[in-house]
C-alpha cells in the first residue's frame, strides 16, 4: 500500500534560496534511494487563522514562509528502508549540521493512503 511522508515547517524568507538548494539536493537523494516522489511547496495562500492553520501550526513569522512537502513510497517498509538509507548518504551530511529553519518548529509524520484518484 503505498506510504506517505509529510511535511509542515517555518522557512526564514531570506533562507528560502539556501532551504532550495537543500530540498534540491535532498529530493535529488530520495529519489535516488528509492522514493516514488518528491515535492516541496511553498505557501501561497494560506492564512493565519484565529483557531488553526498552516502557519500557526508551525508559530510562523511575518518573516517565514510556511512550506509543506510530501515524499511518496511503495509502502511503510520501503519507506523505512529508503530513509535508513537517507539518513546515512554523506552528501546530507551537512545538512544535518545547520539546516536553514527551525527544525523543532517542523511538524511532520507518516500516513497510509486512504484514496486516490
């Protein structure tokens, strides 16, 4: 069945050309390690709502941009196995040292397809 990993985080609008470069890098990696897809997308029209919204799930600034993303894989285990993989590939190394958001702000987690058309 297939898997999703999603995404949902706070990007600095002056780092939003190194947080590319990143996700450029990074979807290039995951795509090499066996996921299906891929897709990081930068919010357009979202908000900030009095009870709940994308940016205030993530405490986002007048100064960030809230970004969400999704990477696709056959199923939960193929999941587990691309993302061990992932995780130890050297060029993400660096990434890991200082990535350009706040990563404690990132909301994120995995889901079984429920429909698709």
């Amino acid at each position: 069945m297939p898997y999703v990993d999603g995404f949902v985080l706070a990007v600095p609008k002056a780092n939003l050309a190194a947080y590319k470069a990143l996700t450029d890098l990074a979807g290039s990696v995951w795509m090499e390690h066996g996921a299906l897809s891929y897709v990081e997308c930068v919010a357009d029209d979202t908000p900030y709502g009095e009870l709940t919204s994308f940016p205030r799930a993530v405490q986002a600034t007048d100064d960030e941009v809230v970004i969400f993303s999704w990477i696709t894989y056959e199923s939960r285990e193929k999941r587990d196995e691309v993302n061990a993989r992932v995780m130890t590939d050297p060029r993400l190394k660096h990434a890991q040292d200082g990535p350009p958001f706040d990563g404690k702000r990132m909301i994120f987690g995995g889901f079984t397809e429920l429909t698709r058309f």
